[in-house]
C-alpha cells in the first residue's frame, strides 16, 4: 500500500493501542460509499451521484486515518490511504478509494469492465504507539510505521498474516518500504510505531 499523508503522526500510551470504534452500521455506510466512489472513479457511475452519497453518509461524525485495499480476483489492485487522524471518515473513504483506484504507482488505473470482479477493505486506523521492546510487536494485530529522515514506510497488519511473517521479518519489510536498510529498526535514530485496525469490506458491486 501507499500513503499519501507524511504529516506527524499522533503518538499515544501502550494502553491506547487498541483498534477505532467503528459500529457496524458506520462500516456498512462506508462500505457503500466507497463503492460508489469506485464507480465514479472508473467511470460506471457520475460524480454528481457520488457527490449525494457522500453528503447522506452516516459516518457518525467519526474522524480517523483510513486506507482502502483494492482486489480483483483476490489479487492486489491498489492500495493508498492517509494517516490524517484529522479528517471525516467519510471524505477520507471516498479519497482513499478513489486514489487507489487511479493513482497507486504499481498498478493502471483501474477500468470499469473490471469493477464487478473487484472487491473493496476499508482500514480505519487506530492510535499510533511508540514501539519499545520488539517483543511487544504482535504480527498479524499489530500495523507497522517507520520513519527517519523524512523517509517513513507503513504496513498494514494483514500483511504480515498473508507472508507469514513473524515481528523482525514485519519490521524489516517496513523499513524496505521507507527506502531504509532492513535493520534500520534496530537504530535509535528510527521512529517506530504500532497500530490496530477495524478492517471491513465486500464485493465491489452487490448482485441479488
């Protein structure tokens, strides 16, 4: 995935690290408003309609970073996100996925013949935490920061799940995506920070 905010992140105590409270009803409002994004972003569906959606959204007034992952066929299509913990949930999910769609670097822009095969996961992060003792890392839980220099790489916590990953493999992936050697962690020059996530999601477009 990539991000697309590099402003400071809010550090909380070990004890705030613990996933957002998203109520269900919000993650079903979110889920449907980044499917509309989706189809206004590829083309299946007008601006203006995406315009209404997110003026109706129930967000529940909720503010918090948020990144959007993009799959077609259970394959990576896209992934972008903000670590804004300042922003509407709602504007945020309509960026996040409208960026995925078109803007990650990786990938073409996404076309509408292939938005029925896609499915969306919406991430709403929770507090950052300064790391440290490795040990405290719990991969699969636990999202990953890095950041020196300018230079800041983030991991979402499925990703040590989907490579089998344990704590140094995950921080070393973390620091390869900051553009840093892999046991850059290991340097008291390195910031390093942990969050957990409510990650939702489903298909693209609802078939009945």
């Amino acid at each position: 995935m990539r991000q697309v905010d590099q402003a400071e992140l809010p550090v909380a105590s070990r004890a705030s690290a613990c996933p957002p409270l998203v109520g269900l009803d919000v993650q079903e409002a979110l889920l449907a408003l980044a499917r509309v994004a989706l189809a206004a972003a590829t083309g299946r569906s007008d601006v203006a309609t995406l315009d209404r959606a997110l003026r109706t959204c129930r967000d529940g007034g909720g503010r918090g970073a948020v990144f959007v992952t993009l799959f077609d066929h259970d394959e990576l299509r896209g992934c972008i996100g903000s670590l804004d913990t300042h922003r509407r949930l709602r504007g945020a999910v309509v960026s996040a996925t409208v960026d995925a769609a078109l803007d990650d670097p990786r990938f073409v822009p996404v076309d509408a013949a292939e938005v029925p095969a896609m499915r969306i996961a919406v991430s709403v992060l929770g507090p950052c935490v300064r790391l440290t003792d490795p040990a405290d890392l719990e991969p699969g839980l636990d999202g990953v920061v890095v950041d020196r220099g300018g230079r800041r790489g983030l991991l979402l916590p499925e990703v040590a799940t989907e490579y089998g990953w344990g704590a140094s493999q995950l921080l070393a992936a973390a620091c390869g995506k900051a553009g840093l050697p892999a046991d850059a962690w290991r340097d008291r020059r390195t910031g390093v920070r942990t969050f957990r996530t409510v990650r939702f999601g489903g298909p693209a477009i609802i078939t009945h």
